[in-house]
C-alpha cells in the first residue's frame, strides 16, 4: 500500500463513512423531517465518492471531485448537527 494510496483514496473513504455513521445517529436520536432529507442526501452523496474513490484506487484517471463531495457531506452533517441541537433547546424551553 502506497502512503498516496492511503491519502488520497482510504483516509476520505473512511471520512466519508464516519460522516454517514454520524449522520444516522443524528437521525435516530430524533427524526426531523429535514434532518431525515439531509441525511438521505450525505448518504447519496457519500456513495458517489465512495464509488468514484475505489474506481481511482483501481486504477481510473485521478479527480478531486470526489473530496469536493465528501467535503460538502461534512458542511451537510454540520447543518444537521445544528438542526438537532436547534430542536433539543426548544424542547427544553417548553414550560
């Protein structure tokens, strides 16, 4: 195994599947309507990077596209994240 093999192409697929496993916990903890969409969305996106990521390391022509999509999937589980915080206050402000 090359280092640029485990930069390039493990480390964002084991990114990628933290945030999708961050993304479900969210998800089970309290299942809002939009937090289940963006989740959808991350775990889309996610399997597209996944896929583009293995077919590199396979040996297909290198792309950034796929770390620009694991990185707009974190902004996405950012948002999520604030969503379900969001909530949790406002269930916690009801008298």
């Amino acid at each position: 195994m090359e280092f640029e093999s485990l930069i390039w192409g493990y480390l964002p697929i084991s990114i990628a599947l933290t945030v999708g496993i961050l993304s479900f916990r969210l998800i089970l903890k309290k299942q809002l309507l939009l937090s289940v969409f963006l989740f959808l969305i991350i775990l889309g996106s996610k399997s597209l990077a996944a896929y583009i990521l293995v077919s590199i390391l396979v040996g297909a022509w290198p792309s950034f596209m796929p770390h620009i999509i694991i990185s707009f999937s974190i902004l996405l589980l950012l948002v999520q994240k604030y969503l379900h915080s969001r909530s949790q206050s406002k269930i916690n402000e009801k008298p």
